[in-house]
C-alpha cells in the first residue's frame, strides 16, 4: 500500500484560484455573506484544501436575480447560437482537461486516473452531446384535428432551474444538472455540495471563457439547511433538480410543492447483482469487485446486493473476497492506486457502523477494517465482503455508499428476481448469465431504472438515467433528459372566419 503525500499546493493550488471566492454569480467570484465559513478538505489526508465563505440566503437571491436577468436573452438565442457555445464549452473543457481531474481528486479523494480517465472525459462528452442536442429541441407537426384548425406543440424553456447536486461526483453531476437546462434555453443556480465546490466552480468560470453570457450559470456555495432550502423555496425559480439521499429528496419535495414547481428527483439505490448458475463465474468476480468499489463504493448503482444462484454461492464469495484482497489503497495521485478515500471521516466512520453491526448477524469475509499506518490519516476502508446476512436486515435494505458488497444465495429464478426487487429502491441492477431467456425475463422483471447484463456501471451521454420507487423520477442525460426541462404549449389557429363565427354562435347565440 502506498502513503498519501502532504504537499496539496503541488496537487491543485486551489487557494490561489478562489482567493475571490466561492460564490460564482453574474460570471464572477463573490464571497459569501452568510458569516460562517467552510474548509474543503483532502480526504486522503486530512489536510485543509481551502477555506471559504458560505452562501446565505442573499447570495441566493442575487444568483437567482442573475438568472432571471439573463433568461430572456438566452431563452431568445436559436438554437444553432446556444448549440455553437456549448460546443465552445466542450473545447475549453478539453483544453482544461488536467485541472479538473487533479481538483476531483484532491476534493473528493477520487484516484487520479479515474478523473482522466472517466470523470473528466464523461464530462466533455456530455457537453458535446447537448451542444447537438441544443439544435433538436422539437415539438409535433402541425395538424387539423378539430375541424378548421390547426394545432401544433411548442416546446419551451422553463425558466430559472435551481439545482441541488452531490459530493460523489460533483463534477459529473454539476454537468447533469446545468447542461440540458442551458441547452434548452434555461438559466440555472447549481448549488454544489458544501464539501467539494471546486469543480463545479471551474465549470461555471469555463462556461463563461466559453462565451456563454454571464448570469446564465451561476453557483451558489453553501450548506443543505441554508442555501439549499433557500433555493428550492424561491418563488422566482421555475424548477427544482435534487440529486442526493431519499430522506433529504423527500424534503426537497415538500418544500418544492408549496410552490408548484417542477420537480426532478434522482435519490438513493441499493442495485442488486444477480448471478445465474450458467453465468461466467471469473467474469461475475471481476464485475462485483468493480462495480462494488468504483469511487470508493460511493456511487448510487454501484453493486451492493449480490445474489448468486447456490450452485456458484461459495465459489463466488471465495474468488470475490480473494480479488478485493488485491486492490490497492493509497495516494489519489500516485499511478498504482485503484482506490482512494471515502469523502471523509464521517463517512468512513458510517461505513464502519454497517459493518460492525453485521457482525452480529453475518459473515464479514474480507476487509471490515480501516488501515492502520500512515494511510490513518485519511478516510481510507478495506474493500468489504460480507456474505450470510438475512433479506431484512440493515446492511441489504440500507445504503450504505462505500466500498462493501453483500452476498447471499438464492434457489430458483423466481426468487432471484424477487430478492433484487425486495427494497424500496430501483435505479439500476445487473444479472449475469448465458441465457437470453434469462436475460430477457431480468430486464423486463426487475424495476429499476437501468438493468445491465454481464456487466454493471456503464453509462453513456445518448441513454437515461433514473430510477424507479424510492429512486426518484426524472431522467439525466439524454434527450430524455433535455425534454424534461422545457414545457410544452399547444397553439391552435382558427383557419377561417366563418368557423370562428360558428363557434362564437354555438356558445351565444345570434348576438
């Protein structure tokens, strides 16, 4: 195992990028005025990033005010003029590629090679995607239904968005949220998680270099209880898009409604890995271990119940918690590190209740540790196999989000099937056999949003994300998810005089 190093200025000199700080607003950097301040932390170390100024309530409204501001005009650019500065956005993206990826290391303790290889490359992808995007925003063709009329749907921006996005992948997910917005001819206020702002606030000030005007994406840096809430109840935001946990996204709603706004919600997952007994047992190994520990297990479809027909049950867990033995966890930034931190001692220490509690009804088969030695110092957890646990107990039914994967055995398809669909969640899952019966009756049988088959993570610009149940609703990426921030008007014209007077006469009379 490799040590995390100290030197955080060599990794990102973050205190001189924010020096003016943290709050992006009508294309600038701006303090906050909320009177508390807030330490972004590295979580390989423990050692202070950068220090900053929260985000009140009046920051909110400014950024909110700069949004509205700005709506009109870029609700009015065609859309060829908004698919032209998102295409300018990717590019400068690209050119800015390196600095993103040491940020969402050093914030969120990612390894390094998973910020170039995957954050950072999905991220200038997704622009590129609703660059094109921006050009396809269509209604329905024009047609007479009603006589001598003619009607035709418009699709149109909403407004002002205000967006809500999380610590595990806060530049992807900062993404997410403003681009379909902006492609479609929104503004937005993306309130960021308070511990990992730096990306997001790169984004907004490379938008800005991008040409893009100032005001139409602005970020407000600062906590849930404040600046959240201020911003999902803000009567001059037209629509709330949350990512998070399924507790909070129930709060999100309750405030969201008392406003009527349009909701978009995508909230926990508990995705099931179900492994027939004519699947390929080596590759249904490497794809738990992968798809249990990608981001340090913090990731909402990563693999976390793994049920395994009784013919493969044993030899499953043995080859599973003997490959989890070989990741290696160490520096973020060093090349031979798979896997980093959790975010930060909190969570680890969460993580670490799980398991503990486990033990009293379970079988904990690798890991269930945190390491000792110099990686102390960080939010640092063993890969975690914990086999025999009970359907109903806490450590299958909870989200958990860290590196832990759970095994229990199951006879028939039947109850393979009934045990993935037996929690409140259903964003994404995978089964893993040779049959195409099999496959088929998975993909259709178990509810979630995304089902995957011999193999688990994956995602692409061009398809959904979302999920079902206790999930949420609302779709990420994909015209699926460009649409859902645009309304739709029905125009009607009356094609000639006399209908219009006919119908004037059917409701008055001769008057």
């Amino acid at each position: 195992m490799q040590n995390p190093g100290t030197a955080t200025p060599d990794r990102f000199p973050a205190q001189e990028r924010f020096a003016a700080g943290a709050q992006y607003i009508a294309g600038r950097l701006t303090k906050g005025t909320s009177g508390h301040t807030h330490a972004v932390v590295d979580p390989a170390t423990g050692d202070e990033v950068l220090t900053y100024e929260l985000a009140g309530t009046d920051d909110v409204d400014a950024a909110v005010a700069a949004a509205r501001r700005a709506f009109p005009g870029w609700a009015a650019a065609t859309p060829g003029e908004r698919s032209d500065a998102l295409h300018r956005f990717a590019a400068v993206l690209a050119d800015r590629a390196e600095d993103f990826a040491r940020a969402e290391s050093l914030q969120c303790g990612k390894p390094l090679k998973l910020t170039r290889e995957f954050d950072v490359p999905g991220t200038i992808d997704n622009t590129a995607f609703f660059a094109g995007a921006a050009r396809h925003l269509q209604g329905q063709s024009a047609g007479e239904y009603s006589g001598d009329h003619t009607s035709y749907v418009r699709r149109e921006p909403i407004g002002v968005v205000g967006s809500i996005a999380p610590w595990n992948y806060p530049l992807q997910m900062a993404a997410w949220k403003i681009l379909p917005a902006v492609a479609a001819g929104n503004t937005i206020v993306l309130k960021p998680a308070e511990l990992t702002p730096l990306t997001s606030l790169l984004f907004a000030q490379a938008a800005t270099d991008a040409g893009i005007p100032d005001g139409v994406i602005n970020i407000v840096t600062g906590t849930g209880r404040v600046a959240g809430e201020h911003l999902v109840g803000h009567p001059d935001v037209a629509m709330t898009s949350f990512t998070g946990s399924t507790a909070v996204g129930r709060r999100v709603a309750e405030i969201a409604t008392a406003t009527v706004k349009r909701l978009h919600l995508e909230l926990g997952g508990k995705a099931p890995f179900v492994v027939f007994d004519d699947a390929d047992l080596d590759a249904a190994v490497h794809g738990a271990v992968a798809g249990a520990l990608i981001n340090t297990g913090q990731d909402c479809t990563a693999a976390t119940r793994a049920y395994i027909q009784r013919p493969l049950y044993e030899a499953f867990v043995e080859r599973t918690a003997a490959l989890m033995e070989t990741v290696r966890l160490g520096d973020p930034f060093a090349p031979g590190t798979d896997l980093g931190p959790l975010i930060s001692h909190v969570q680890r220490d969460r993580v670490a209740g799980f398991v503990d509690r486990a033990r009293g009804y379970a079988r904990v088969v690798a890991g269930g540790e945190a390491p000792q030695g110099e990686l102390a110092k960080g939010a640092y957890y063993r890969p975690t196999l914990v086999a025999d646990a009970a359907q109903d107990s806490e450590i299958v039914q909870s989200e958990i989000f860290g590196p832990v994967l759970v095994v229990l055995p199951f006879d028939s398809d039947d109850e393979g099937v009934r045990l993935a669909n037996d929690t409140p969640y259903g964003l994404a899952a995978s089964a893993w056999t040779r049959d195409v019966y099999r496959a088929g009756r998975a993909t259709r049988e178990i509810k979630a949003g995304c089902v995957w088959v011999n193999d688990h993570i994956p995602i692409i610009s061009e398809m959904p994300h979302g999920g079902y149940k206790a999930s949420g609703f609302g779709k990420d990426m994909s015209a699926y998810s460009f649409e859902e921030y645009t309304q739709i008007k029905h125009v009607m014209f009356d094609n000639t005089a006399v209908a219009r007077k006919d119908w004037h006469r059917t409701i008055f009379g001769d008057r």
